[in-house]
C-alpha cells in the first residue's frame, strides 16, 4: 500500500499565523485597556473628586501654620 502524504502549506502559512496572533493581540489589548480603565481609573477619579470635594485647604493651612511647621509662620497672620 502506498500512503500519499499531503502536502505541507508553504504559500500562506506565515500570513495566515500571523493574522490570527494580530487579531488575538488586538483583542487582548482592548480587554486589558477596558479592565484598566473600569478597574483603576475609574475609582481613582472618584477617590479624588470625594476628596477635592471635602477639602477645605485654607483649613489645612491654617492648621500647619498654628502648628509651627512654617518658618514664616508670624508673617502668616498666625
């Protein structure tokens, strides 16, 4: 009996792997952004606008300056 071996793809191959880890890489990209955005982005502008939102710097800086932390803190009006 005589076997007959296919033929190997040799026209092609390099196009068509290609092609399939470009489009996966493409597809994993946009997940890892999509996860970045929603996982660390998102609640770190939220953190920060909750904090600007309470923050009353005249407070704080009245606070350091009774504290004695500034060098000038008699120029100050403190």
């Amino acid at each position: 009996m005589i076997y007959s071996l296919t033929k190997p793809q040799t026209c092609g191959l390099l196009a068509k792997h290609l092609q399939f880890r470009v489009v996966g890489a493409f597809i994993v990209s946009l997940g890892l952004a999509a996860f970045c955005n929603f996982a660390v982005a998102e609640p770190s502008k939220k953190v920060y606008a909750d904090f600007s939102r309470n923050d009353d710097a005249m407070k704080a800086f009245e606070e350091v300056g009774k504290a004695g932390i500034f060098q000038s803190g008699s120029d100050l009006g403190m």
